[in-house]
C-alpha cells in the first residue's frame, strides 16, 4: 500500500485549522500542528519526517519559522504575509540549505487568474494619463497587515508593466497622480475583497475578486503542496499554474 501523503501544519489559527480539514478530506495524513515553541520539540521527529510543512502564522515569527524548516530539509509551503522586505535572504538561505520554498500572498486560483487580469489591464492602462488607479481592499478584523499581501502582490505587478506609476500611498496620505492610492478596510466576517479601480471624469473601470470562504485558499495550498516536493528552489502560484 503507498504510503500517506504527510503534511506538518505550522500555525493553527483560521487558515491551519482549514488545512487540516481539507487534508484529512484529502486523506493526507497530518503528522504534527505546532501551534508554540513547545511544540516544536514535541513534533520534533514528526515534523523532519514530513513531506511537506504548510506554515501559516504572523510577520513576526515567518522568518524563522521558514529558516528552522529548511534547516530541517523540510519542504515548506508558507501563505504567510507581511514579510516579503526580507524575500532575497530568504533566497540565499533557501539556496544555501538547497531547500524548497512555495510562498503565495494568495493561495485561491481566482486570485491567481485575478492577477493575470491586474497585469493584463494595467498594461493597457499605460498612457492613459486621465485615469487614476485606485486599489480598495477588506478583509476581517483579525487581518494584522495593511495593505494586504494579495494588494501589495497587485501593486507590485502594476509597477511592473505601467511605468505612469512610480509608487503607492494610502489614500488619506494624499497620493499624487503618478502614486496609486490604496485604501484598507477591516469589517468582521469578511473573508476577502479586492477591487482595482480606474477612474476618470469621465467614467470608472473596475476589476475585482470576492472570496466567499477559506475553502479556495486551503486547497490551493495542498495543491502547492502536493507539487513542491522533489523540487528545488523558490516557487509560487505562477509556476504551479503557468501563469
């Protein structure tokens, strides 16, 4: 009989909980859920032994969390944001412990096609110099980070393709015309709203993608899971999907 595909959670908050339910669903077995510094002594063994780590925390601990499991030659899959300023050391680091990395600001394949639209669409928005771009995103109360990493991952790519923008500011700091204005709301109970907004006197271009639930980004999650072992390097949700 083949062995269980096993999984170690890393965070047992909204998102680990959500994993787990879906990977029993899925019938991987989860070896070990580290929700303290005491548990990763526990699941010491459980967690070098695994096939892959799903991490899903806070920006203050993602650091480390990653350094400790590729040190542990642990494959690791981290939906964390809020920590991409520290993205090239993690690079070297993953490179130095010839490691494997998948991180996604968003692990829902709407999103992910949602990007392919961002970028589509503000490509074509260069040079269109009466339209000011206008990045609205809510999520719950419980959302620590502002923007965003689903906004910020949005206003990267926009940067990327229309050079009309030279930067982004909240939209009560003022932003001038070549800044797009970003606004974050916290509302209980939303999962997750994003809208890119072109406006002008004239009239107003919208694009935007509603998560109805948590469901999208777990099984996107075990998918990049599935998919990163055997592999090495730094990947994303452009690679597993060809986007």
């Amino acid at each position: 009989m083949k062995n269980p595909f096993k999984i170690a959670i890393i965070g047992y908050g909204k998102m680990g909980k959500e994993i787990e339910k879906f990977a029993r669903d899925c019938n991987y077995q989860v070896v070990a859920i580290v929700d303290n510094q005491d548990d990763w002594k526990k699941y010491d063994q459980q967690i070098r032994n695994a096939d892959v780590a799903i991490e899903f925390t806070t920006p203050d601990v993602v650091i480390s969390n990653i350094k400790r499991l590729l040190d542990m030659n642990v494959p690791t899959v981290t939906g964390t944001t809020g920590w991409l300023n520290s993205l090239a050391e993690i690079e070297q680091y993953c490179s130095g412990c010839n490691g494997s990395l998948f991180y996604a600001s968003n692990f829902s394949v709407g999103v992910n096609l949602f990007f392919a639209l961002n970028r589509y669409l503000a490509d074509l928005m260069h040079g269109y110099h009466d339209y000011r771009g206008h990045l609205e995103e809510t999520h719950h109360t419980q959302k620590l980070d502002a923007p965003s990493g689903t906004a910020i991952t949005m206003i990267n790519d926009i940067l990327k393709v229309n050079p009309d923008y030279k930067g982004w500011k909240f939209a009560d700091k003022n932003p001038t015309k070549n800044q797009i204005s970003v606004e974050s709301k916290r509302i209980e109970g939303v999962t997750g709203i994003h809208k890119m907004i072109y406006h002008s006197e004239v009239d107003s271009i919208t694009i935007m993608h509603k998560a109805n639930n948590r469901e999208g980004f777990a099984h996107g999650a075990l998918m990049a899971a599935k998919w990163l072992p055997g592999r090495k390097g730094i990947f994303t949700m452009g690679d597993l999907l060809k986007l």
